[in-house]
C-alpha cells in the first residue's frame, strides 16, 4: 500500500467546500492507500491565535475528520504538535532550503500582505515545516488543492537536494490534485472560492452549521438575473455553483438537477439546495458534536493516535539525524 499524508489547519471550521474538495477525497483515500492526516496547529500559529479558540478548534477540527469516517484500520489522525519530530526535522531542512526559495512562495507574499503587522519568521518558514509533514511518514502522495502545487514542489526539491547529499533517505513525494470539478465558490461572491475563514460567515457553510443555518445561507445566495436554472458559469456564476452543491450532494447530473428546475424559478431552488447540503452534513455534524462533547474521550483518542504516528516518524527522523552526524541520543 502506498502511503498518503495531507494536513489541514485548525484556523476555522472546514466548510462545505472544503468537505467536498477535500475531506471526502481522504475518506476515499483511505480505501486504497495506508493514510496519514494531521491537524496542523503548529501552521495556524504563523498567524495569531487566541489560545482558548485554538483548543476548540482543533478538537472541532478533529472531531469533524473523525466523523467524516475515514477507515480507521488504514488512516492515522493526529494534532501536529503532539509529534515533536515535526519541529525538529523542520529546523534540520531548514539549513537544506535556500531563502531565495522561500522568498519565491506567493502563499507567503498573499499573508503577509494580508498580515502587514506580523510578518514573523514562522510564516516563511512555513513550507519547510510542511516539507518535514510529508517527509517523516516517507510520503508518496500528498493530496492537495491547487493553491498548494508551490508548497509541495518545494517539499521534492528539499528531498532531492538532501537524498543527492545523503543518499535515498526520503520519498519523494507526489502531488494529487483533483481535477476540477468540486471548487466551490463563495455564496455571496461566486468569483471567489468559497472561504473558511471569509469575515461574513454568510459566503459559506461551515461543517458544523445548523440545518437552519445552512438553508438561510443558500436562500440568501447571490443568484444572477433572469430566472431560469441552468448551468452557466460565464453568465450565471451564482446559480451554477448552487447547481454544483446540490447536484454532488445529491448524486444528480447538472442536466438532471437543470430538468429537475425547470420553471420553478430561483426561490424554491435554492431552499432545495439548503436541504441537500443538509441532508449530506447532518450525519457528519452530528457524529462530530457527540465527540466535541466529550473532550476527554477526545484526548485520549488524539493521545493514541499521536504514539501511532510517533512510531512511523521516529525511524525516519533517525535516519536523517544519522546520515548528518548527529550523535544518538541515549
Ligand atoms: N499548508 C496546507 C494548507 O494550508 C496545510 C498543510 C500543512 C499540508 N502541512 C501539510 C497539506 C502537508 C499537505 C501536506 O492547506
């Protein structure tokens, strides 16, 4: 079996855009490959982060992936930080990275635009600590959206330069990009990607929003002028990402969904879009809402699940203080 790792960050809670895009791609990975998933706390906090949200959310994120179903057998889930072989291979490829690579990333050029007043050396950091992610489970896919392809470009350099140094230490790992088809736009402004972390929480469906919440957002959506439902992302943005919803939470076609439509204008559409995407959340929220209340059911899992990934990392981190001549410990 070929191993796969993806890490997602605990900065908000993942939408419907990133279940469909991403997380329901790790539960099917976990069919086919022995998978490795992370909560990445250590990445949130290159941006600030008020401690006490920062614990829930990383136990909502948590709960939430658990509750997606991954197969257990074949998938390890763990929080970032609990593995304190992620911090110590970061800072040994960090002398294997140049600045220059560093300075190139455009993820690092958007946040510190967007985050003039802190621009510390965490944020550029950052794709290296995300290199040592991948490269401590010996890696051989990673399954990714596009606006990662840089990051893990880097992640390949990092481990030819280093194997080319040292000999074959790691695996080089490989992108996985789904093909097109899942982005989901913004409810409110369909020219962007639908955003966890978008200030008006009314541009997407959070995974754990209520039944309630979910049908006042789509009937709140931006649709476009005329009336008719028919998929057109040129000239009908906004009815054509409520078209993809619902005809992927529904396992319908885009003609049957345009058929199913026909004439009943905007209004009764978007409510039947509100109650598909419900319909597919709901089993999901509420398996994660019973793990959220259980915090220290929570803990313990995260506890065994972090000695499971501990056990696959420790041998490569071993590996490669070795081969740079660091002496063992003990
Ligand atoms: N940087 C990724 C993101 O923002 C999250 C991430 C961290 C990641 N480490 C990873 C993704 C390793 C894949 C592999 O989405």
């Amino acid at each position: 079996m070929k191993t796969a790792f993806s890490g997602i960050q605990p900065t908000a809670i993942p939408t419907i855009g990133n279940y469909l895009g991403a997380l329901r791609n790790w539960v099917a990975l976990s069919k086919t490959h022995r998978c490795v998933y992370s909560v990445v706390d250590m990445h949130a906090i290159t941006v600030r982060q008020d401690p006490e949200n920062l614990r829930k959310r990383v136990r909502e994120v948590y709960a939430l992936i658990l509750a997606c179903e991954p197969d257990p057998e074949n998938t390890v889930l763990y929080v970032q930080s609990h593995v304190a072989a992620h911090a110590e291979l970061s800072w040994i490829l960090s002398n294997y990275t140049m600045f220059g690579e560093l300075n190139r990333m455009t993820q690092f050029k958007d946040k510190s635009a967007k985050h003039a007043d802190n621009i510390n050396a965490g944020l550029f950091t950052y794709p290296v600590l995300q290199a040592a992610d991948i490269l401590l489970y010996d890696a051989d896919v990673v399954p990714i959206g596009e606006d990662q392809k840089q990051h893990l470009e880097l992640a390949r350099d990092i481990a030819l330069r280093f194997n080319g140094i040292y000999g074959n230490v790691f695996v080089v790992p490989e992108p996985m990009i789904p093909k097109t088809g899942a982005r989901i736009m913004s409810l409110l402004d369909p020219a962007r990607k639908m955003d966890k972390s978008d200030p008006n929480p009314g541009g997407y469906i959070s995974m754990l929003d209520s039944r309630d919440a979910v049908i006042t957002k789509c009937r709140r959506a931006v649709t476009d002028s005329g009336s008719d439902v028919r998929y057109d992302p040129v000239e009908k943005p906004g009815v054509s990402n409520l078209m993809t919803i619902y005809a992927i939470c529904t396992g319908k076609t885009l003609e049957e969904t345009e058929s199913d439509f026909a004439g009943s204008g905007y209004g009764a559409f978007k409510t039947a879009v509100g109650e598909a995407a419900d319909a597919l959340l709901d089993p999901i929220r509420r398996r994660a809402q019973t793990l959220i209340q259980s915090p220290t059911h929570l803990d313990r899992l995260m506890a065994r699940e972090a000695e499971r990934a501990h056990a696959v990392a420790d041998p490569v981190l071993r590996r490669v203080r070795e081969v740079i001549g660091l002496l063992p410990r003990k």
